[in-house]
C-alpha cells in the first residue's frame, strides 16, 4: 500500500534541517551539547535526543542566568540553586564546578553578545522511554545561548499589571526545585496574556501569596517595611535574593524599618505602598495594578527604581556576583 | 585565549551523531516528527528542536500504547484520553483525528515489529525559551515505535511486591492530564527500584490510594468487590478501565458482586483478597506483598489472572477495541 506519511533518509533530513530557516531561530546564538561534545552555532541543529528523559518525563533540572556586557550575573548563585535542584530530584552533575563554569563561559563566548541569556539544562539523559532514570547511562547537559529579551521602557516607567491566577499551585516540595516540570506556570504565563495583565500571581492552598510564573513577588507596607512570600513554598529567585541583601543599606538608611519572608495575602498586596516583581531578565517591575486595585498611588514607587539601581549597581561593579565571560 | 570546549561544524555534528551507537537505540525503530515532515528509523536523528517547550518546560502532552500482533490496542482510547490532556492543557492537534490515525499507522508500520511499544507526543512546540505558549508558532507532534519491554513471566506467576510512596502527590488538576511534567512519577520511579520493590503507590493528601508511578492500582475485597481509586484524583488509565468494562461479565456470572471507584486506604488493601497493578505495557500484574504485608494467600489470585486473560483475549478478538496496522 502506499504511504502518505513520507519515509526519509538520513540526508534528507538533514537538508532539511538545513532548509528550515524560522525567525526566531535569530535569536539563538550558540549551543553546548555534552551529547554532540562541544559547542555549536548553527539554530538547525540546537537539538535533543527525544529519548533524553529531559523531554519525555521533564525529568531536568535548569537555571536561566544573564550576560551583562560580556560579564555572567551571579553565576555562583545559580549554580548553588541548580546544586540544590540536583539534589532535591537526584540528579548528579556530570561536570565539576570549575569544568561547568568554563562550558558555561565559553558558549558565552562563542554566542559572542555582550547582554545575553543563558540557559543551563541538566537532564537525565537518553536510554529509553520509560519513567525509570536507571536505564539512562549518563545525564547530559545543554546550555543555550540566546539574544536577551527585556521589556520595553514604558514597563518600568509605568509599572505593570497583575492578577491572581486562578492555576493550582506545585506542592512545596516540587515548587522548591527548578526543574522542567513546568506546565503550571506555562498556564499561569497564558492566563496573564489572556486576561491581558503583564503577570498572574499563584495563591498557596492557605490563601498566601506564592510567585509568578517565573517571577517572585515582593511588597513594600505602609509601614516601610519589604516583604516576600515564604522561600519554603516557592522558588528562591535569585534576584529577589540579591535584592534583599542589597536592600540591607536602605535599613541602614532608615529607608525600610523592616525586611522579611512572611506569609502574605492578596488583601496585603492590596493595600500595600508598593508592589514589585523580580526576575532574572528585567530585574525589577513596579506594579501599579493587582486584581483591579490600584497600588500605591498607581505610580512606579521609590523602592522599584531604587531596588533596580541597586541590583544594576550589583551587576557592573560588585566582583563577587560577576565573572568574566572573556576570563582574567 | 585557547578554548577547552571544541566549537563543531555542522558536518563535525553530523559525523558525531553517525558515529554514536548506543546498544539502547536498538530498540528505537521508527520516529515520526513533524519538524522533519516525515518518518525515519535511524536512531541517530531521533531528536527534537531544545526550543520546542516540551523540552525546556515539560509544556506537552503524551500517550503510550501497544501494538500487539500487528494491531495497535485501544487506539480510540487513547486518542480521546489526548483530547482530553489537549484540552486541560491548551494545547491543539495539529492534525484531524484521521491524519493522526494515519501517521500512526504510518509510524507503526515502519517500525516493523508484529509487537510494539507506541508513544505519541504532542508538543507547545519550537519558538523561543520563555515560559509563554504563545512565542510558538506551531504545535509539534512525534511519535516513536520501539521495542515493546515486558515483565518476566515470572512476575505474573509469583507476582510483585509495592510500597507506599513517600513522593508527594500531583494535585487533582495536573494529575489527570497525561503530561510530560513527570517528574513525581520519576522519583517515584526511582524510589520503587532504590528500595527493591516492583512499584510503588502515591498516597494523596487525605491518605488515600492514588496510582503507581505509571501504573493504576486495583483490589479486590474479601467480598469480591472489584474496588479501584477515584479517578477524579489520578490519571484513568486505559487498561484498567477496559478491565472494568470487561469484568462486567464476572459481574453478571456472579464471581464478583460489586465493581466501582472508591476512596481506598491502604489498610483497605491490606486487608484485600487481591491486589493487582494495571498497564498498558504489562496488562495486570499480581501484588502479593504490599508494605510488608502479604495480599490474601500471598499468591496471585484468580483475578489478576482473570483480568488479564480478559484483556488479551480483547486485545485479539474485539474489533472495536484494535486497529489494524496494515489496513483493511
């Protein structure tokens, strides 16, 4: 009988591969596979064994990390939390530290853009199509190089608006880990667009304030005192983190009386003077609007800016939070 | 400076992938992918875009299905079961239900094996590397035929041993939709294999039975009732709901009195006359020790062995129910 489904050889598919020119592949500047054994440029072939875990089960774990003119923003940081994700899913690195680092910083130099994106994807690896991760012999380890997307100016000058997602929140356990399970926040990422907000906010089981699809959330009270949803609940960004060990000269300052986790509610946020996001890309996001109510005086606040002065401050001057993509 | 991480060509990866033969790509024959436009059996380029978001967010869906003497089991199952993870998900086929039928088939047949494994996955698809669905322009669908793994025979005839799981559960949403967020089911997975046990089962936050890593779980009371978990909290299997469908006959011959969804305990199962694990690669298998505690006499009932003779028998002689892979 004939085939309508085509059958294709070896060659075929890689003209194809070659063929298929997509614009967003623009944006990918270069890739480390463990898989291929280096470093790749070319979009067409930035791809994964399907029976790598990582695609079939999520069974990955991974960090996004920026480059910040040709410097990596708090390298360490992420892969403490990426150490912490292997631990938490048993996953074992398959590089030591100093070997990752320098896979790391040497696709940065291969992508050869001094503002970037990087992602660092540790999977199980292939072997087969069950859940079990004893049939793969050896994890494997992507990272991705890729243009940074930041929002527009208007965003930070005008602030953004969120919503309370309605999307059932990770238990705590999972919520901790930044693994390629995913599909929550990708439904918490599509309810914002289509509500029309610039990001929805989880509510935990107990009604408390939990995180954006891959954002933190943090407030400012009337009382000047910084606030953010419990760690144990959801993921430690490392950008609120940052923030709020920066923000420890404005207690100095008298500017905060008081900073902290706590168990927070919507009616909080409400009421607050300020409400902010924090993420990797953008750093920090005034919000002026959360479920209709406007924060604050429906303005961008002081601690948004200063909190985002700071952590560019952090991001060009302080050695410790950067490494040279170009080495000493 | 030198660089310690190779920079490869694209006819440098194409030559690594040609050369990697790993002895599990033996069983991998036939992959079908919508990126290509087509149908290959070499396992070298059974790979997926990193970008497709089922890769870097778990953001897709999949079924798992058996070809048995050149005909695919439960097709029509399976397919609506997809339907409804698209659905929960937001995700569209990209193709009729009779393209996709066909390029199963398609898929299937290249594959050449009498006795398969099947599994389709559908995908956000390439477009970028944030969390928002809506950066992808087009839904991907693979589709993957190998070798199909089975227990020994001896497993059916002394039967496996379980263990209750310390893995927390999914929540009631995501734990309905077959999607590739699989992480839970993986460490569940590990755990069974880690403790020597064949399976081990999810408890819910109430304490209740829920399933196996990828697996459902089934009992039968010292009163011969066919008692199974609630499938408003669990993932309804395909094999274990046929069984129930077909076990009507044992209803209406009076071997068992009652059948339904029920919430069990574990104290519940370890006071049943059998036990038993349903799934599309296996069937049923019998459990005769759970937790430490023997099921019923210890060996595998009349049951279990009963539900599988109905299953196969099905799997032969109901049309209905099978899909011939080599057309009419």
């Amino acid at each position: 009988m004939s085939e309508t489904v085509p059958t294709l050889s070896f060659d075929e598919v890689v003209d194809r591969l070659l063929q298929r020119k997509e614009p967003y592949q623009r944006n990918y500047r270069a890739m480390y596979s463990s898989w291929y054994g280096g470093i790749i440029t070319d979009p067409a072939l930035m791809m994964v064994p399907i029976d790598d875990h990582l695609v079939h089960r999520g069974d990955g774990i991974f960090e996004a990390l920026k480059g910040v003119d040709w410097r990596v923003y708090a390298l360490e940081r992420h892969l403490d939390r990426m150490e912490y994700s292997a631990k938490m899913s048993s996953h074992s690195l398959p590089l030591s530290r100093a070997e990752l680092t320098e896979t790391i910083l040497a696709t940065v130099r291969a992508g050869n853009l001094a503002d970037c994106s990087i992602r660092i994807f540790l999977s199980r690896g292939p072997g087969g199509f069950s859940a079990s991760p004893y049939e793969c012999p050896e994890s494997q380890l992507y990272i991705v190089v890729t243009t940074l997307q930041t929002p527009s100016p208007e965003k930070y000058a005008r602030g953004v608006s969120l919503r309370t997602s309605a999307i059932p929140v990770k238990n705590d356990y999972f919520a901790t880990i930044k693994s390629c399970n995913y599909l929550p926040n990708v439904l918490m990422r599509k309810e914002a667009e289509d509500a029309g907000v610039d990001f929805t906010v989880s509510i935990d089981e107990q009604g408390f304030l939990a995180e954006g699809p891959t954002e933190n959330i943090g407030i400012i009270t009337l009382n000047r005192e910084f606030l953010v949803p419990r760690f144990d609940r959801i993921l430690r960004g490392t950008t609120v983190s940052r923030a709020m060990e920066l923000a420890e000269s404005l207690l100095d300052a008298g500017d905060l009386v008081r900073m902290g986790e706590m168990d927070l509610t919507p009616e909080d946020a409400y009421h607050a003077a300020e409400m902010m996001m924090f993420g990797t890309s953008f750093d920090v996001l005034p919000v002026v609007n959360y479920d209709g109510h406007r924060i604050g005086d429906g303005q961008p606040g002081f601690f948004a800016r200063k909190f985002r002065e700071l952590l560019r401050e952090d991001m060009h001057r302080c050695d410790e939070m950067i490494t040279p993509v170009r080495g000493a």
